[in-house]
C-alpha cells in the first residue's frame, strides 16, 4: 500500500482514495498542530469541500461533529481523515442558491420517495460489479445521475427542513420484519446525520447544502436497498395501552439484556430523534416495538449491497 505525503497544495488531489486515510490523518494533525483546531475545521470543514461528499454514507460527517460537540479532538481529526479518504464528489448536485428551506409537514419527502421513486420504472434493475457499499453508490450516480438530479431538484422545490428529513428516516427505520432487519435502513445511521446536521447548525450556521446532501443520501440507500415498501404508520390515535404497542421501558429491557450491539445503537437514535421531533411518539415507540420483538425473536442483521 502506498501513502503519498499530503500537504496544503495538494491535499484535494487525494480525495476519496481510501489507502490514503492515514496521510490524511497525518496531515490534518499536522495543521491542528500549527494553527488550531478552530481554524482546521474553518479552513477545510465548515462549508467547504469536505461537506460536498456522500461517501462514507455521511457517516464521517457525524464522527466529524461528535467530535467538536464534545470537544475530542482526536475525534474531530479523524472523521476528518475518514472524510477526505473516503470522498465522493457530490458538489455539482447542489444549489447554493437556494433559500433556507424551513417547514415541518411530514408529507411530502416520503410522498417523493414512496410513491413516485418506487413507482418510477427508470430505477429498475440491479446494481452489480461493487465489492463496497460506496462503489455501489459511485454506480448508482454515474448510471442514474440525471434522474437522481431530477429528484433531488423536486425534492427542493418544496420547503423542508431537517425535522422531515430525520421523520422520513425513521419511515425507513420502521422494522418490516421481525426476522431481518437491514444495516443501512434499520439501524439508525440516516438518523443519526440528521442529527449531526442539526447539531452542526451551531457551529456554521447555514446548513441548507447539507440538507440536500442529507436527501440525495436517503434517495441512494433506499434505491440500493431495492426501494422496500415501508409498513403503514402507526395510527396517529394509538393508545399506550394498545396491545401492538410495548411500553417504552420494556423495549429498553428487551434491547440492552438482548446485547445486540446494532440494536442498541437503533434504539439510541431513535430515543435521539423524540427530542428534535415534537409529534414523534407513536412513530418512534412503534418503530422500539419492531426492535424488541425483533431481539426476543432473535433475529440476523443483513446487509443487501
């Protein structure tokens, strides 16, 4: 394997080949070392280049805000590196132009995914020829690139904010079977960079990329899962004592004495999103439900690409 030394006049010539992720870490210790973390991520993070990518399933972006919200700057250096190596050019999918989108109706997102995506014959077909999730991901943008434009520019015709994008992902997160459930869909990872790009709000102010950036992500997983129909919601009437509904504490004690790590971390997210969304309860403790029953049934994690 072969490292390069990266530098600041060719750090960007690098971007997202994964053998280089400890040059990049290296290099950004090194610039943390000679003029600050503060001034790292303001140079090479906060609305810059770094925040135009997918790879990594935005993953190496919510390492990357942990980090500064708690202050570890280990963290913060290598969700960068991660960030940097794992790189997929997105940038010419956004609009900068557009205005802050501000809204909260719960509709029309998992309208444009569950009716017209699923339904849409263009997404026919497999993806094959990948031995990584973001290879298939690179395929799937090169081969579906304008209609995926299509959908993405759709999407931000209509006023969203992160409140919808973190909602339609706990629409994926909806356990369809208590047998299997699927890494990328069940286990919290869509939430979980919601929440990064809300916390993120504080530290840059706008936003407004990373929300398309958030979409267009959920659009490629829910195409490479093969678009799974999502079971229906929960009644917006549901009682506590309705029996298809456990009470939260017996979730917990089913989910952590049950170990399994992946759960734990679903459950986690979705504890998470009661905070940032108001009108959550039914949705969140159904979606606890499915993974309680799913443990007790001692179901296997899968991953379909």
């Amino acid at each position: 394997m072969i490292e390069n030394v990266i530098h600041r006049d060719n750090w960007q010539d690098y971007l997202g080949q994964s053998k280089q992720y400890r040059s990049y870490l290296l290099f950004f210790e090194n610039e943390a070392g000679r003029v600050g973390l503060n001034a790292v991520l303001e140079e090479y993070f906060y609305h810059q280049r770094l925040q135009q990518s997918i790879g990594g399933q935005l993953q190496p972006l919510v390492h990357t805000v942990f980090g500064i919200q708690r202050g570890f700057p280990e963290l913060v250096i290598q969700g960068l590196a991660h960030l940097a190596s794992s790189y997929i050019d997105v940038s010419d999918w956004l609009d900068d132009r557009l205005s802050p989108l501000q809204a909260y109706k719960d509709d029309h997102l998992p309208n444009i995914l569950f009716d017209l995506v699923q339904a849409d014959p263009r997404f026919s077909g497999r993806i094959d020829g990948y031995d990584t999730f973001d290879e298939a991901l690179k395929i799937l943008l090169k081969s579906k690139k304008e209609l995926l434009q299509i959908y993405v520019a759709e999407a931000a015709k209509h006023p969203y904010d992160i409140r919808d994008l973190c909602s339609l992902a706990l629409c994926l997160m909806q356990p369809s079977s208590h047998q299997t459930l699927d890494y990328h869909l069940n286990d919290g990872q869509l939430v979980e960079s919601c929440l990064a790009i809300q916390t993120l709000k504080e530290y840059q102010g706008d936003v407004n990329q990373l929300l398309q950036l958030q979409f267009l992500v959920t659009l490629c997983i829910y195409l490479l899962q093969e678009r799974p129909t999502p079971p229906p919601p929960p009644s917006p009437s549901c009682d506590v004592a309705d029996s298809s509904i456990l009470p939260w504490d017996v979730c917990i004690d089913n989910i952590l004495s049950s170990r399994d790590a992946n759960a734990i971390l679903a459950l986690r997210s979705v504890t998470k999103a009661q905070d940032l969304l108001d009108n959550s309860w039914n949705k969140t403790s159904s979606i606890a439900t499915g993974l309680a029953r799913f443990v007790d049934e001692q179901g296997v994690w899968i991953k379909k690409k």
